[in-house]
C-alpha cells in the first residue's frame, strides 16, 4: 500500500473513530462529570471522616471547615488554570514537533521524559527547602530528584 492510500485510509479510520468517541460521549457525559469531581469529593469526605473521627482538629471550629473547602476550590481552580498551559507546552507543541522527526514513540517518550526532567532541575535542586524534601522522602536533595 503506497504512502497516499495508507494516509487516506488513517484519514478514514481517524474520522470513524472519532465521531464514535464524540457520539458516545454524549450519551456519557455524566461520567465525565462524575470523574471530575472525584477528587474533591473524596477529598470533602476525607476531611469529614478526620473532623468526626477527631483524626483532624481544629483551632477555631467555626472558620475551619470553611477555611479548608475555600483553599480546596482554590487549589482545584488554580491546578486546572497551570495545568492548560503546561499540557499545552508537552502535548501540543513539543510532541507535534517531535513527530515531525518521524521518531519512534519510544525516543519521543525519552525525550520528553527528559526534558520534562531537565525543566524541573531547577524546582526541586533550587527552590525546595531541606525540610520539604525531608518531609516528602527522608532522603537527600540529588536522590530526590
């Protein structure tokens, strides 16, 4: 099969595919939302079983449970504002550049593995204090990393 057939024929089976996946993800757009609250869910649930169970205490009961669920939707607005842009950056623009060089998946992987890894060298070699390190793994800075 020549290199056009082979390519309408991707073309083809890419166009099936995915006006299946958009057909049946209207008829389950439920589970979407189920998967995206998830975590805050199990999240609310597991600071209520901590209140309950006196696992989780509070100073000043009366802002507490407020304080927390303020700081949860903060944090779940604030994770999926960075997350857009830096998916944009490994996904959008340095994958599609990758598989310009028609490398194999296994070498784009590494290398964005890599780079992903160089990115974050200054983050955890710099920026992380002794003690935030000690107290994710009790191990050194380079073994961290």
């Amino acid at each position: 099969m020549n290199n056009t057939n082979r390519t309408k024929r991707n073309i083809i089976i890419f166009t099936i595919f995915s006006t299946l996946c958009g057909w049946i993800g209207y008829f389950v757009d439920k589970l979407y939302l189920i998967s995206f609250l998830v975590y805050p869910v199990v999240t609310i649930i597991v600071i209520l079983l901590g209140v309950i169970t006196k696992g989780i205490r509070f100073s000043n009961m009366s802002i507490g449970l407020t304080a927390y669920f303020g700081i949860l939707f903060t944090q779940i607005t604030i994770q999926f504002i960075k997350n857009i842009f830096e998916e944009s950056v490994w996904r959008a623009y340095l994958t599609n550049q990758l598989l310009k060089l028609k490398l194999s998946d296994l070498k784009i992987y590494l290398l964005i593995g890599f780079i992903w890894w160089l990115w974050h060298l200054p983050y955890i070699m710099i920026f992380l204090s002794e003690s935030e390190i000690q107290n994710t793994l009790p191990v050194g800075r380079l073994t961290f990393f």
